[in-house]
C-alpha cells in the first residue's frame, strides 16, 4: 500500500549514501564482472520510495553508482536518506549538501533509529520503522517542504503490518548494476546475544510478510533486470521457524515456473542444522550459500555472549550438515571478546582449516548502542570514544595486540593457496550436493552466455595475467575448465579476488578492523 490522503505534489530525492570500503561489499570483485558498481539495491529507501503518494515524482541516486549532481538537488524539493552507522559521515555529507541548496533533508534507517545524536544537522530524524512517524513525515512535507526552524524528531509508535508494505521501488534502482539482489521476508529475532542491536531494534517476535508479497518481489526483480543470486536481509530466516516452512514451497514454485534463474541466500542461526525439513526445501528452492554468525568457535565465549544456541549442534556437524544440502557456509567472526586469550587467533586460524569455510568476516567487537553489550560496557566503564580507533571497547587484552591478531589472521586465512584450497573443498563437499535444475532458456540464451564471456575474459586477463597470484589461481583454474565447471570457476574467483586484494589491504593497515569503525579511510571522502 501507499500513503494515502495527500493530494498535492512534492518532488522527493532518496539518496543512498557510499558505503566506506568493507570486506563484506566485495568491491575489488566489481571490476570482473561485466559492470557492476555497487553491492545491494537498499531496501528501506526503495520501501520509502514506493509509500509515497503516487503522484510524488521520486528520483533514486544510489551514491556507490553516482554521486546526487547539483542539477538533482535543484530538480527536488526535500531530500530523505538512510544507511547503517558504516555510512555515518556520508549521510552527514549528503545533508551538507543538500542544505547548501537550502533542503529539508529527512533520514530514516538502522543508524539514525539506533543514534538519533549522530544526525545533528538533519530537518528531520526519522526513528524506527515504517508507521505513524512515516506517515507524519510525509504530511509536514506536503504542507511545506521547506526547512523547519529546528529539528524535528518522529518517532513510530505504530508500525505498519510488514503484509500491508508495498513492493520496494526496485525499477527506480538500476538493479543490474548491483552485485547482489535483496529482499526482506522478515524482521527481528528472538535471540539477544549480547552485541547484537537487531533485538532491540526490531524486536524479538519476528514480523512477516506473506509468500505471495516475496514471490510478487521476486518477479519484480526479474522484470528490473536482477541476475544471478538474491539475498534475503532478513535478520534471521528461521526467526520463526513455522514462517520460513511456510514460504518455502511458494519459493520452490516459483523457481520451477521461472526456471531456476535466480540462487537464493540467507542469514539463519546455527541451529538451523537441526532442521533437516527446513534445509531440504531450502535446498530444493535452490539456496546456496548461508550467512551463520558463528562468532567464534570458543563455547566459553558462546556461552559468555548468550549465544548458547549455536552449541545446540556442535559446530563443526551443523557446518557439515549445512554443506551435506548444497549450501556453502559463510561466518561472522568476532576477535576482542572479553574471553580471548594470545592464543585466540591460532585457535581461530585452526578452526577455519577444519571447517574449510571460504569466507569469514572477521571484525572487532564493536559496542552498538541499545545492546545488552553497550549497557554493560557502559557500566564497566570500558566504552572508549576515539575516532582513531578501531573499536569503542577497551578490550581486556591490549588494544594493539587485538589488533596485530586480526591483521595475521586476515593476512594468514586469506593467502591465495589456502582460499581457493577451501574452494576446492566447497565444491566437491557442498556444490556437488546441489540441486540440479535444468537449463533454462534465459541461461542458454546469448545474453547470458555474452555476460559468462565477459567475466570470464576479464577473471583471465585481470586475474590470470597480470594478477600477482597467478599460479595459485591457474591451478584452480585449469582443473575447473577441464571439468567444465566454468559457473564454479566464474564465482568463486569473483569472491576469492575481493578477498585475498582486501585481506591485503587490512594485514597491512591499509584498513578498518571493525565493519562498524569510523576511523577514516580514503573510500569515505564524500562524494563530490
Ligand atoms: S541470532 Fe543473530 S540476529 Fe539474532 S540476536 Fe543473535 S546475532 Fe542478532
């Protein structure tokens, strides 16, 4: 649905603001493909942007394509953003901009819900979901869009029944250019492990939409353009684990009506190993890869963080499990817990060889405002405000020595021999347990195999020829090609390469340890 009532007409710019550099955005992986230049369609502002009125003209400027040009803030007559904390400076920047052409310029999203006091020069905060606060912003500026004299800050007490959200206004993004699709079936998760601010921010009863809304997405996507695999942003699929048996047959339909076009992928807990009905429809609707915040593979820490839940299997069975039905595991990793100890990275490094998982996102403990973390931390006294630094926590071990652990951890699981190693693995003990589907015209057709060329052509010259690991990438290579593995050879390489150029840049300083820093670094001077 749309907002409904307004009658009058306001020129609205969304602005996505540039993310700065991050492992998980995959950047040094853009240049391989045939044309992708940012990570994922946002899916709040895309919501934002198809509840307006309906005869709002709404521009959409994802920042990672292009930068807002002054001829956009002329052509618009109030401004809205969104983002995350990473994007803190940039959100900040756009609205400098803006106001230089005197715009009110409104800000929703994860950041400002959770940080209200990080957006001092914004006309408008706007905190918490979709609702009554959307619904207020919206009515002040069709009554006068113009700057309000101080800030105005609405709240949603009221939030509007995720089966009433309109699709996202995918056809403003240009989705081709992104490497990932995204849609959202659910919000929130019962969990509250004690850095997480996904609890206090979206609650703990998850909110859903209905299949049909996620396959009416889904069809959207394809008719924007979307290739290869969509990602589902949901906090936790299996959240409510009745929710996610309930989708699956629908999305298992609809891959057998489009054939197969599409990879889907996820974030669930760990524990999702004890659901074999769960994965055997995730695997028929051709699930891939799946994002588990293993942490660390310490129980003491586990229990310590008040993620007990990924022990209900022991850790190494729930990943084979997951790899036993096609899907490749992906984790999120965690250094500078209060339980580490010097040797934290070795058992790290080891527990990375045994599992043979490919890419880990390995960060810094980060306190989050509205966590059980940062209430703690706060008490301790051991939150530390410094821009220069990589995390807010003052560890229990010494700060530099937290630090040295992560850079010879990245520099180490990231050595070109031993990843594309751990590929090797991923395809003979989870790829080979996937799905098969038939070809499908849209796969065969020239499109498709022109767009296989042009990455494969550019993984060759950029990769194999002037790369600086080229032996190690030539013996993985030459084994895909010979067994005709050319979808295996394209994406993994695509990943490999982001990760091993970035592993680079963070063993050498080059980079934050933290997704959640804000020390600066040169991809964060605002867009001109
Ligand atoms: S399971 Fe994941 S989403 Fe849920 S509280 Fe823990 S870290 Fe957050």
């Amino acid at each position: 649905m749309r907002v409904e009532g307004i009658e009058n007409v306001r020129r609205i710019l969304c602005v996505f603001p540039r993310y700065t550099s991050s492992f998980g955005t995959f950047e040094y992986a853009y240049p391989l493909t045939a044309g992708v230049e940012a990570f994922m369609p946002p899916q709040g502002l895309l919501l934002i942007a198809a509840y307006l009125p309906e005869q709002w003209p709404v521009r959409f400027i994802d920042e990672n394509i292009r930068a807002a040009t002054a001829e956009d803030f002329e052509w618009a007559e109030a401004v809205l953003v969104s983002g995350m904390h990473i994007q803190r400076q940039q959100m900040n920047d756009i609205c400098r901009r803006a106001h230089a052409h005197d715009l009110a310029v409104a800000i929703g999203g994860p950041s400002v819900s959770a940080c209200p006091d990080y957006y001092p020069g914004f006309d408008y905060l706007h905190v918490g979901e979709l609702g009554d606060a959307t619904d207020e912003l919206i009515a002040r500026l069709a009554r006068d869009p113009s700057r309000p004299d101080q800030q105005i800050v609405l709240k949603t007490t009221d939030r509007l029944d995720m089966t009433r959200f309109p699709i996202p206004a995918y056809e403003l993004a240009e989705i081709p250019r992104y490497f990932l699709g995204s849609i959202q079936y659910s919000s929130g998760c019962p969990y509250q492990c004690e850095f997480c601010d996904i609890p206090g921010l979206y609650g703990r009863n998850p909110r859903l939409k209905s299949p049909q809304q996620i396959t009416a997405e889904l069809d959207k996507l394809l008719e924007c353009g979307i290739m290869g695999s969509v990602y589902f942003v949901d906090d936790n699929f299996i959240g409510n684990r009745k929710a996610a048996l309930d989708l699956l047959p629908h999305l298992i339909e609809w891959q057998k009506k489009t054939g197969y076009v599409l990879r889907f992928s996820c974030e669930a807990t760990l524990n999702i190993a004890k659901r074999p009905e769960i994965l055997a429809g995730m695997r028929e609707a051709y699930f891939c890869t799946i994002f588990c915040g293993i942490e660390t593979p310490d129980p003491v820490a586990l229990k310590a963080m008040h993620k007990d839940h990924n022990m209900m299997v022991p850790i190494m069975e729930a990943i084979h499990t997951l790899n036993s039905f096609g899907m490749e595991v992906v984790s999120g990793i965690i250094l500078g817990l209060d339980t580490d100890k010097p040797d934290t990275g070795q058992h790290l490094l080891e527990f990375i060889e045994a599992s043979q998982i490919p890419l880990l996102t390995i960060n810094l403990l980060q306190a989050l405002p509205k966590t059980p973390l940062w209430d703690r931390l706060k008490r301790e006294n051991r939150l530390i405000e410094d821009e220069g630094r990589d995390s807010n926590v003052d560890f229990r071990l010494p700060y530099e020595d937290v630090v040295t652990t992560w850079r010879a951890c990245m520099g180490s699981a990231y050595e070109p021999a031993k990843l594309f190693e751990r590929y090797e693995y991923q395809i003979s003990h989870a790829y080979a347990n996937r799905l098969q589907p038939p070809r499908s015209p849209q796969q065969t057709s020239w499109k498709n195999i022109k767009l296989g060329l042009t990455m494969l052509r550019n993984i060759f010259w950029k990769v194999g020829v002037l790369g600086d690991y080229k032996i190690e990438f030539w013996k993985f290579a030459l084994k895909r090609l010979a067994r005709g593995e050319i979808e295996h050879l394209i994406a993994s390489v695509l990943v490999a390469h982001h990760l091993i150029m970035f592993a680079r840049d963070a063993s050498g300083g080059h980079t934050n340890a933290s997704y959640y820093s804000l020390k600066l670094q040169e991809a964060s001077v605002p867009a001109e």
